[in-house]
C-alpha cells in the first residue's frame, strides 16, 4: 500500500481579506480560489487575470506559511520520538505492550 503523502489540511483565510473579496466579481474570486487551492495542492500557480492574481497574492502567504507550520512539527514530532525510543533502549522488547 503506498504511503499517504503528508500535507498540511487547512489555510487561514482573515476577515481583513474580505474587502478585496467583495470588491472583485464573483467568477475572478473563484478563480483565485481555485488558484490557491491548486498551489496548495501541488505548488503550481496556474494563469489567472491580472485581478484574480491579486487576490491569489493575498492567499498564498498563509498557504506558504501553513507548509512551514506543518514542517516545523512534523520535524520536533520525529525528533522526539528518536528521542524517546533512543531512552528505551530494546526497542525489540514488546513486555509493555
């Protein structure tokens, strides 16, 4: 079975964007939308209008910055449990379970 790759599940999105949401049609919303939910899928930034790249530009900070977050404590969670097992010593010894 292959390994689900990791990835982070979620972006903020700030009430202080709204304002830049409101003041854009509707379709070049969802189409910044789209945008960001595919860089967040895969690091793509696909063509857009030059309005939806606006929005996609206000987006893209936080989904960049979600990326970082999960790396950080993927990276102290393996961290500590090499940490723990490496105090255990026999990791072969399955009495405690």
């Amino acid at each position: 079975m292959a390994m689900k790759e990791r990835h982070p599940a979620w972006f903020k999105m700030f009430w202080h964007q709204r304002a830049l949401i409101d003041s854009l049609p509707d379709a070049k919303v969802g189409q910044a939308l789209k945008a960001a939910y595919q860089y967040f899928e895969d690091g793509t930034v696909p063509q857009m209008t030059p309005l939806a790249f606006t929005l996609f530009s206000s987006i893209k900070p936080y989904v960049d910055e979600s990326f970082a977050d999960f790396e950080a404590i993927s990276k102290k969670n393996s961290e500590n449990i090499k940490r723990r097992w490496a105090t255990r010593g026999d990791t072969t010894d399955t009495s405690g379970i």
